[in-house]
C-alpha cells in the first residue's frame, strides 16, 4: 500500500518499510506514531484527508543535518555576514498504512 501524509508543513510519499527523514518531532527513540494527515492513500484521494486513513511508524533516531553556509552582503557597504545551519530531524520506520 501507499499514501501520501502530510507533517511538519511538507507532504511525503510513503510506503510500508520505507525510512523517512522529517521535521522533528517531540517523541523518544523507539516509540511508535501515528499519522492521521493522509492525503491519499491506496488511490482514494481525501478532500483535505482521507476519513478513516492512518499510517503508523517508528521512531529509530532523532540527529542534525549537514552544516549549510548562510553568506550575506550588501555591496559597496562592506557589511558580510556568515552563519552556519543544522536543520534538526526525526528518522522514521513506516510500518503500516490502514484505510477503512
């Protein structure tokens, strides 16, 4: 089965057993959750969710992503800036995905 869900403001694919990296969330390593944001999930597509719809997953780790390089400037004003950015993630385990 597959569907799409929706977390942390941005939409994912999902299929079951697939490891997915998202927004992070407050919850412990190992722990399971649900998602009830299904926006479509076996081909029937919901008006905004599918009723009914949840996909559950496991919580494997929580960590940061790569270092990224925020430069600004203004020309002719000699003002430069650099600031380093770790986006922060939760790295999760699809297990299942459930219709009604």
């Amino acid at each position: 089965m597959k569907a799409i869900i929706e977390t942390g403001g941005k939409q994912y694919y999902v299929e079951e057993g697939k490891v997915l990296y998202i927004e992070k969330m407050d919850v412990e390593s190992g722990n399971v959750i649900e998602f009830d944001r299904v926006l479509m999930a076996n081909g029937v597509v919901g008006r905004p969710y599918v009723n009914g719809a949840k996909v559950t997953a496991e919580v494997i780790k929580h960590g940061k992503q790569k270092k990224i390089i925020v430069f600004k400037y203004n020309q002719k004003k000699n003002y430069r800036k650099t600031q380093g950015h770790r986006q922060p993630y939760t790295k999760v385990q699809i297990k299942s995905i459930v219709t009604k």
